[in-house]
C-alpha cells in the first residue's frame, strides 16, 4: 500500500511557519518514512499532484488569485490543515482591514498600478472548509507534530483550547501582571508557546490568538490600570492577530 501523501502550500505569509516544519530535522526524518511528501516547495523542488492525504496552509488570502488557488487547494486535499496567525486570523497583513489598502500600496510601491491586491487579509477558513487551524505566529514544533501525526494516524488532534495563563500556571511562573503590574495579553491569548515570554518577565502579546474562552472586554481595565491609555491597548492587540482580537472585541 502506498503511503499517505502531505503537501505544504503557502499564500502571503513569511514562510514562518513552514520554517518550523523544516526544523523540525530529525522527527521530519521520521516522517518522511511515514508519508510521501507530494508539494513541498520549501523543502524540494519535486512535486507531485493530488489529490492529498493532508494538506497544510501557510498564509492568509490577500489576492484574487489566492481566493481562487485555495479552492483548487482544498478540492485536492482530504484533510486541510492552516498554520499559523496568517492562515488562521489573516496576520498583520490584515491591518489593511482597518485602513485604505490603496493608500498603503501608494505608500509603500514605486508603481502600485503592478499590484493586484484585495481590500483585506482573510484567513483561509473565510473561504473554504478547514479541518483544524492551528495557531501561533509562528506555530510552536511539537503542536505541529501533533497535528500531523494525529491526522496520519486517524484521530483527534490533542491541542487544549485553554489560555497562557495555564501554562504559566504549570511551569510554575509568578503571574507578571498580579506581581509588577505588567500588561500582558495571556488571560485571553491561545496556549500552545509554553509561556515563554512571562518566563522571562515580559507580558505576552498575544502571537497565538484567542484562546477558547476569551473576554477581551473585561481585560482593557486591567491593561488600563497597568498603564496602557487607549491607543497603548490598542497597538498592543492589534499585531499578528490583529483581526481575530478584533472580533473578539466585537462579540
Ligand atoms: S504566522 Fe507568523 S511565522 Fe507564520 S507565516 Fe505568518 S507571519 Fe510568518
Ligand atoms: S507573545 Fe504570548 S503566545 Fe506569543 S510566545 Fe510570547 S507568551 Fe507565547
């Protein structure tokens, strides 16, 4: 029997997270003898059509082309999997939802007539079915590896939906909001980092994401009690996951 086949794709992105899947060396080694790795430009220039056993997607839609490219994708995958603040929230390219994105291509390109780009930064599930989204910019290894085997294995993916707070709570890290008075985004921020920036004193700024059950209202007083004024909360949340904590806002 042949074995199952994996496919990497990329929208706009940095190439991150499929950086991440590359560093993975010696468990990706592992796998290469599990599963035939079909599309996977990063890694090889040969590539073989689907259809596809899984797929992942780096990367949010931000051209007409990529509106019709993740269609063809997801018609040629059996599971679809995104990675990543870009393939799951639209990234910080989707600050773009807030401004005029034809005033940012006057800005930033010599000639912005060459680009053909949408109003906004979606992330793929905006436009297509997803299996499962994994978050973090950029996604975390062993989440990753999870994921992948999960799929190739037939079950569940086991990626607890809880906050930062909780992993702060497990590696045993005084909480820096309750003990210095430091804004931190980790009450409402998906785990999945291992809390590595309250560990080493800073407050987390939200590079993963919601977590499951988020009340970002309730937290603006605390980060205005630790100093933040209304534009100082709003920079803080508007990064790489810039549209989810919007809508988060919202609710
Ligand atoms: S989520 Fe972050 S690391 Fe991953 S592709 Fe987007 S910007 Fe890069
Ligand atoms: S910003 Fe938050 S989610 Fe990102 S690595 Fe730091 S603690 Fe983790």
């Amino acid at each position: 029997m042949s074995p199952p086949t994996l496919a990497v794709f990329k929208l706009a992105s940095c190439d991150g997270c499929q950086l991440t899947l590359l560093d993975c060396e010696d468990e990706l080694l592992g796998l290469s003898g599990q599963v035939e790795i079909a599309h996977f430009l990063e890694a090889s220039s040969a590539v073989r059509p689907g259809p596809y056993d899984l797929t992942l997607v780096e990367g949010s839609v931000t051209t007409p082309a990529d509106a019709e490219r993740v269609h063809e994708i997801r018609a040629a995958s059996r599971h679809l999997v995104t990675i990543g603040a870009c393939a799951t929230a639209g990234g910080i390219q989707a600050l773009r939802d807030f401004a005029d994105v034809e005033e940012f291509s006057r800005t930033v390109y010599a000639r912005p007539d060459y680009i053909d780009t949408l109003a906004t930064s979606t992330p793929v599930s905006a436009h297509v079915d997803v299996d499962f989204e994994l978050r973090g910019c950029p996604v975390d290894r062993r989440q990753l590896l999870e994921v992948i085997t999960a799929y190739l294995a037939g079950r569940k993916p086991d990626i607890p939906n809880n906050s930062v707070c909780f992993e702060c709570k497990r590696r045993g890290t005084v909480c820096v909001t309750v003990a210095h008075g430091t804004p931190c985004l980790g009450p409402v921020t998906h785990a999945g980092c291992g809390a590595i920036c309250p560990a080493y004193g800073r407050g987390c700024y939200g590079c993963f994401g919601p977590s499951g059950s988020v009340n970002l209202p309730a937290l603006i007083p605390v980060l205005h009690r630790d100093g933040m004024d209304d534009r100082d909360a709003e920079r803080f949340l508007h990064t790489f996951n810039t549209a989810a904590f919007e809508k988060e806002l919202r609710r």
